[in-house]
C-alpha cells in the first residue's frame, strides 16, 4: 500500500468540524467521499486533527493509502472538481508507509481574530469586540502559558485523550490593521477545545476582569470551570502543521 498525505483548507462555516459526526457533515466525510469516488474504492481519511464546529483551516493535512501508485498531480486536480466550493486541495505527496498525519505532526498553530469593526465580510471570520482591551496585559498573561505543560483548565471535558499534557512554543497577540488583532499559538498538541478556551480567558485579562496572576491561577487549579467562555469558533484557522523532512518520499508519484 502507498500512503499520501493531503494538504488542503476550508471554510468550516457550513461544516460539524473535521471529523464525521452521526447529526450533521463534517469535512472529514466530503474528502473521504471525494477519494472514493476518484479510486473507486472505499477510502479512509485520518487527519493531522480535529476541529471544532465552524472552525477554518488554511492548512489542514490528513493521510490515506491507495493500492497502486498516484500521479499526485491528477489527484490534487480531481478531488477539487469533486469537493464541495468551501474546500479545496492544494497538494497530494507521497509519503512513508508508516507516516501518520496525526502522531507524526510535531507542532500545529492556529491563528484567531478578532476585530473592533463592524465589516460585513468579515464577519464569518472574525470576533468582534466592542469594548477596549488591553493587548500588554494579554501578552503578559499569555507568556506564563510557557511555564505549564497541564492544560486541563483549557480541555473540553470528558473527552477520550489519555493525557492532557502539551507543549506550548508561541503564544502572542500582534496587530493586523487599525481594527483587527490576531492571536497565534503554537504546540506540539492540542487539547479539544483548548485554543478556544485559551482565548476566551485572555479575554477575561484583556477586559480587567482576571488579572495575570488570577490567569496563572486558572491554569494551576486544573478546573475547566475555572477558566473563561470558549471563544466563538467562527474566528479561529488552523494555519500549519509540521512535520520531520524524513517522513516524505523524495518522488512526487
């Protein structure tokens, strides 16, 4: 069997999240429907994770495996005629036959926006704010996320993970124009819900409603309910995923 790894992105508005769901669809199950279509066959996707409900991706990569070798170019160009407008394809690679678009990732980021203005275009893409916010003191906050590896505070609950340790390696609040700020944090792993939660409770800091240390604090208590509202998922996008060079194959097909 080959094995290839799928670089794509999509507008996740009209979507349950990444993964298949039994009430509603979810870009996991476009994309499968899509490759078993063009080869002919049943076809499993794995991607590299989940995102949640109305969640984007300006890159997401998942993996799956055909019995015969694939001209990558053909099949980056079929499965865009094939998927749906709010998703598309931008490279198919080969890869290693025990490549893993999940397990091998080594780092994930994801961006999140939020904006003061009232833009009708926007809107599906952004969160917007409508009191002032103290960007200084958000950073602040959002540096001792560097101290702490537990981020129980910031996981959905219940969920099947068997440890909610993760790493993470940037985390910052930078200005994009006069009326947008965006957030952009980057781990090893990432807990459902967690980037979100994150967000929410920087929000807290960024209103004076939590102070930095009443932020480290939320972290230490490992409480869920300690921690602020999920912020709303429409302005969040998964933008990278990376992986070691020497899982890719050095022949395109």
């Amino acid at each position: 069997m080959q094995r290839y790894f799928i670089y794509l992105a999509y507008d996740g508005t009209n979507y349950h999240g990444w993964q298949i769901q039994p009430n509603g669809i979810s870009v996991q199950e476009c994309l499968m429907k899509a490759l078993s279509t063009f080869l002919r066959r049943e076809i499993e996707v794995i991607g590299a994770g989940r995102t949640d409900a109305g969640v984007h991706a300006s890159l997401m990569v998942a993996h799956f495996e055909s019995e015969e070798l694939l001209d990558t170019d053909s099949v980056t160009d079929k499965l865009n005629r094939l998927l749906p407008p709010d998703i598309s394809v931008f490279r198919v690679c080969r890869v290693r036959p025990d490549a893993h678009a999940r397990f091998d990732a080594t780092a994930r980021t994801y961006k999140y926006y939020v904006t003061t203005a009232k833009y009708p275009f926007n809107r599906q893409y952004r969160c917007r704010i409508f009191n002032p916010l103290d960007y200084e003191r958000m950073n602040e906050a959002a540096r001792t996320l560097f101290e702490y590896t537990d981020f129980t505070s910031f996981s959905k609950l219940h969920t099947d993970v068997k440890t909610n340790i993760c790493h993470i390696t940037h985390a910052e609040w930078t200005q994009e124009d006069d009326v947008t700020w965006v957030f952009t944090i980057r781990a090893d792993r990432f807990l459902r819900n967690m980037v979100r939660a994150i967000v929410g409770t920087l929000l807290e800091v960024g209103r004076g409603k939590l102070s930095i240390e009443g932020f480290r604090k939320v972290i230490e208590l490992q409480d869920r309910g300690k921690a602020g509202t999920s912020a709303p998922g429409n302005a969040l996008f998964l933008v990278n995923v990376e992986y070691p060079e020497s899982i890719f194959e050095s022949s395109k097909s």
